[in-house]
C-alpha cells in the first residue's frame, strides 16, 4: 500500500511542481488505475488477513514495523539535513 501511494503522491508533487509526465523515465502501464488497484488490492489483502487467525500476527508485526521504518527515516533525513546545512 505504501509504494503505491508514493507513487501517487510523487506524480501529484511532480505535475505541481511544473514538470511534465514526459519527462519521467518511468511511466507505470494505466497510471493512475494501476497504482489505484494496487492499493485497494494490497488493503483488501490486510483485509482479508484479518480473518484468517494464523495469519494475524503477521498484521501484528507488519503495521509497527512499516510505521518505525518511516518514523527512522524522517529523523535520518532530518539528522542528514542539519549535517547537510552545517558544512
């Protein structure tokens, strides 16, 4: 679900920013309905997960560990921008 709300995100922040489509290397096949169908696809499965009790630690320890990866990142990238703005 996280990567293909990135890529949503970076095409919106992308186009805001004045570039064009043409420009990207890139071009997912459908866009936008791939990435669209991709996270309803991914979120029905959590969905469904859910249901199945042997299968529901995995939800357990994929929802914290995806939301401490992001947490770590934004205070790596925040300790690489002051490192950054200091030299």
């Amino acid at each position: 679900m996280a990567i293909a709300l990135c890529q949503l995100k970076f095409r919106q922040k992308w186009l805001k920013e004045g570039n064009t489509e043409d420009e990207l290397k890139f071009k997912p096949p459908l866009y936008p309905f791939t990435p669209w169908f991709a996270f309803i696809a991914s979120l029905a499965s959590c969905l469904l997960i859910w249901f199945d009790p042997s299968q529901r630690v995995a939800l357990y320890a994929t929802i914290p560990f995806v939301i401490f990866c992001y947490v770590a990142h934004h205070f790596y990238a925040k300790h690489q921008e002051k490192k950054q703005t200091s030299l």
